[in-house]
C-alpha cells in the first residue's frame, strides 16, 4: 500500500508549506509507503528542493519506508534538479535507483545541494564557493569585492547551526534567480534545512524555565535571531546568526528561518512576509533561507 | 612557529603564522588555539606570542571566538610561577576585523594588533582614556605614569590605573615601574626578522626552537 502526496507546482517556501500539510495528513495513517508526486512541478527553489529533501526524510522516519518520488514531467525542471544534484543527495532520502555518476556537466549552480554532517563538509563548501561565489557577486549581482569574504563567512556559520545545534544531518544549496515578480532584479538564493531538534528543542534547557508557558517554537526562534541566545552558557555562543542577520541586512537581503511551527524574519521593504509567523504546520528542525538581491543598476560597487 | 629566550627582561618571544586560508568552524578554532596554547604552555616566566594572519582569507565568527577571544580569556588568568603570556594579532585586515571584534566585544576583551600596513591597534572593549595612554605608550616604547600623565593633561593616579587595567588585560608588559608596548618589545627582539612555523592546528605537539 502506498500513499501519495502531491508537490505543489511552485515548490518554493509557500510551497514547502502545502508539503508539510500533505506530509502532516498522510503520515498520521503510518505503515504506508508515501509517494511525493512532483510530476507536475513547474518552478523550483532552493529553498522547496532543500525542503524535498527535509519532507522525504521525515516521511522516512515516521513510517519506517524510505519514499519514492515520481519525478516532474517538465524537461526545464528536470534539468534543474539534475544541475543541482539533487538526485545523487535524494538517493539518501528516497527509494530510488541507484544513481552512479553526475548526469549533468559542469553545473552554472552556485552551490549544488550539499549534505552537511561534520566540520569537513563546512570547508568543503566554503572552499567550492570561493570562486564561483566572486563571479557571482560581483560581475551578475553588483556586489564589492569583500561580499565574498561576508558570504563565506555567512555559508559557514549557517551550516555550523546544523552541526552545532541540529543533532542531526542537514543541506545546503545555493543559486542566482531573475526575480522578476517581486524586485525585477537578480537575487541570490541560499537555503539551509535540517530535520534535527528545532530552535525549540536546541534553547529549552536553557531557556524554556524563563519564559514559562510562553515558551514556544516562536519564542525561540525570536530568542536567537533577536537576542543572540544560545542552548549555551557561553557567551562567546549564539555569534553566528547575530552576524548573518547583520549582514543580511546590510545587503538589503531577506532572512527567514522556520523551526517548528514558525517562522521568523527579516524582511526587507520588497518582500511581504510576515516578520513572525505562528500555527504554521509542526516540522521538524530548522530550514533557512537568505535572499540576496542585485544592487540596483548604477550604485556601483562600493 | 619560532621561539627564543630573549636577552635580560625580554619575554620569550614566538611568531606563529596562520596558514590556512580559511579559518572557518569552531571545531577549527578549537586545534588551532589547542596548538598555540601548547607552545605557550611551554615557556618559562613571561612570553609575548605573535600571531600573524596574513595568510587567512575567511575568518568566521566561530573560529574568531574559539582562536582569539578564548587565548585571551585564559592568557588573564592572573600569573603563576612569575609566567605571564601575552599576544600580538599581526596582519589583521578589515576581513578580519568584524567577526574578530565581534568575539572580543561580547566577552568583554581587547587585544594589540597591527594592519597589514604594520599600523597598531586595538581591537575590541576598551575605554577612550586607556586607548589615549596605550596609543602614545606605542609611539614611546614605553613609559610611566608620571611622565605620561602631564603630557595627557590626566591625573597621575587615573593614568597609573589605566596602567595597572592594561597591564592586567596584556595590553602592555611591566618593567618595575615602567610599562612596555608589546610591539616595542617586539621589535627589540628582532622578532620581525625571524622565521616562522605554521600554527594551524595540525602540529598540536610542535615544540619551541
């Protein structure tokens, strides 16, 4: 017996949602193997494929069958998703056949979807950027030369919250968009996403006593991007997403990070999301995703 | 990473260059400063260690709280066995400077550094006042409270406070009733002119010369 759960046509972070609420519905049943149907996928983010790949392995854990996917009919998102590995990653998540070598050649991705599990694969992607990143940056979004060195730093210390905090395996990807309906611009994507303890999870022991009965997955996403707490003592902790959020803000750019069943952000004037979502659908672990546009034509590079 | 036992009242000096070009995660910064805490370890009475970033591209937030922030914490232990440790950040650029700051600022800290350029600095918590007598200690070589305070139009008292307050943040070494700029130290030693050896964390047992 099988059950199938339908990938939104638009899988980005509104679409990543619906996901969930599939997933929420068809796993309470259990014991059945769930099918994601993206046949009729149309557009896909960072964010929604980083988001696949979070749903499929929930869906694992709480039925006990790894998933099968049925892949999209459309040739331009098939070749996305080939360009950005996700098969290879996907393998570890769904029911698949096995998949020998890269189909795709050399990738115009930013960062291919890269699983992170230990301090190596943070110097790894840092290192695999560094080049790419620069051409990026500078030549299609406008940005001065030091952005790289931001961007770096940015990369890194997103993908340590998932070794440090996380308690479980996560990924990363990033690529460069025309974001025509909401900036007519460029932007660059960046997505993070893990199926760990959650912002909840990691900051209770310390936190939770504190705010009592308010203690929530919202409080504990505003506790860390808003206050720089950490699930440590240490004050020299809980630096990393201080800083991205810096930065992010300095570029003009847009945060979000989802944990549990909320959403914070920091939203720039071009975007429309909430700066705090409660009550959204219950997931585990943290996804985040950073928004970078293109400087607008002549503010040069400074 | 270089050291030699300097001559009367010289610290033993130590200059250890940062090899790897990106200086990301914590458990990086960990090695790292567990390397360079081995070599300190190893001195005897007092020791100024130079740590040289020119070659670091990427520094993180996480490795500059585990490298700087964390060798500056434990260096403040107050001395035991007359052996006091101090540091010099060199080569820090302005792609250093905010996760390195950042470190410093929320545990409270200040270290000495130098630009690329070879112009001093601090970076990280300090007072106003202190900067001012720290900044013509640097020109000096060094100096006392008494000399220092006319020329500052400050109390010899406050400026003998600013003192003691640096000295016990090794912002500056003591001779008696002088105080010392670690680059004037530095440059006594001919330190600048000795070579050095990697300090990235993969020669945790890498002994002194």
């Amino acid at each position: 017996m099988s059950r199938v759960i339908e990938v939104p046509e638009t899988l980005d972070h509104k679409g990543f949602e619906q996901l969930v609420a599939g997933l929420n519905r068809s796993a309470e049943i259990g014991g059945e193997r769930l099918v994601f149907n993206a046949r009729h996928v149309r557009w896909t983010s960072p964010y929604g494929l980083i988001g696949l790949l979070a749903v499929g392995r929930v869906a694992r854990d709480r039925t006990g069958l790894a998933p099968r996917i049925e892949a999209p009919d459309s040739r331009d998102v098939r070749r996305y998703w080939d360009r950005m590995d996700f098969w290879h990653v996907a393998h570890q998540v769904y029911d698949l056949e096995p998949v020998s070598t890269r189909a795709h050649g050399a990738s115009d991705a930013l960062l291919e979807i890269t699983a992170i599990q230990s301090h190596h694969d943070v110097h790894a992607v840092v290192e695999r950027v560094r080049e790419r990143a620069a051409a990026i940056l500078e030549n299609r979004l406008h940005y001065p030369k030091p952005s790289v060195i931001h961007f770096s730093v940015m990369l890194s210390e997103v993908c340590q919250n998932i070794i440090e905090h996380a308690e479980a395996d996560g990924w990363v990807c990033a690529q460069t968009y025309h974001y025509r309906e909401r900036l007519g611009r460029d932007v660059l994507m960046l997505a993070v996403g893990d199926v760990g303890i959650g912002f909840e999870g990691s900051l209770a022991a310390e936190h939770a006593r504190r705010h009592g009965e308010g203690w929530s997955a919202a409080a504990a996403l505003e506790a860390a991007l808003l206050h720089g707490e950490s699930r440590f003592r240490d004050p020299g902790r809980g630096q990393g997403l201080q800083a991205i959020r810096r930065q992010v803000g300095k570029w003009d750019g847009m945060l979000g990070i989802r944990s549990g069943n909320a959403m914070i952000a920091l939203v720039p004037e071009w975007e429309t999301i909430p700066p705090l979502q409660r009550g959204l659908e219950g997931f585990p672990g943290a996804q985040i995703l950073v928004v970078m546009p293109a400087r607008p034509e002549g503010e040069g590079r400074r | 990473m270089t050291a030699q036992r300097g001559a009367a009242n010289l610290p033993e000096i130590a200059v250890a260059r940062l090899y790897k070009e990106d200086l990301v995660t914590r458990h990086t910064g960990r090695a790292v400063r567990l390397s360079i805490e081995g070599l300190v370890s190893e001195a005897e009475g007092q020791s100024l260690t130079v740590l040289d970033f020119r070659d670091v591209n990427v520094i993180d937030f996480s490795c500059a709280d585990e490298i700087v922030a964390k060798l500056m914490l434990r260096t403040m232990a107050p001395a035991t066995l007359g052996r006091e440790h101090f540091f010099l950040f060199r080569g820090i650029g302005d792609h250093h400077l905010d996760p390195v700051e950042s470190a410093l600022r929320r545990r409270g800290l200040v270290v000495p550094a130098e630009t690329p350029g070879g112009e001093p600095f601090l970076i990280g918590d300090v007072e106003p006042q202190a900067l001012r007598v720290w900044e013509v200690l640097c020109r000096d070589g060094r100096g006392c409270a008494e000399a220092l305070a006319p020329r500052l139009g400050m109390d010899e008292g406050d400026c003998g406070r600013l003192l003691r307050t640096m000295h016990d943040r090794r912002l500056i070494r003591r001779d008696g009733k002088d105080y010392l700029s670690l680059f004037h130290t530095f440059t006594q030693a001919g330190g600048a002119s000795r070579a050095s050896r990697r300090a990235d964390g993969e020669e945790t047992h890498a002994g002194r010369q």
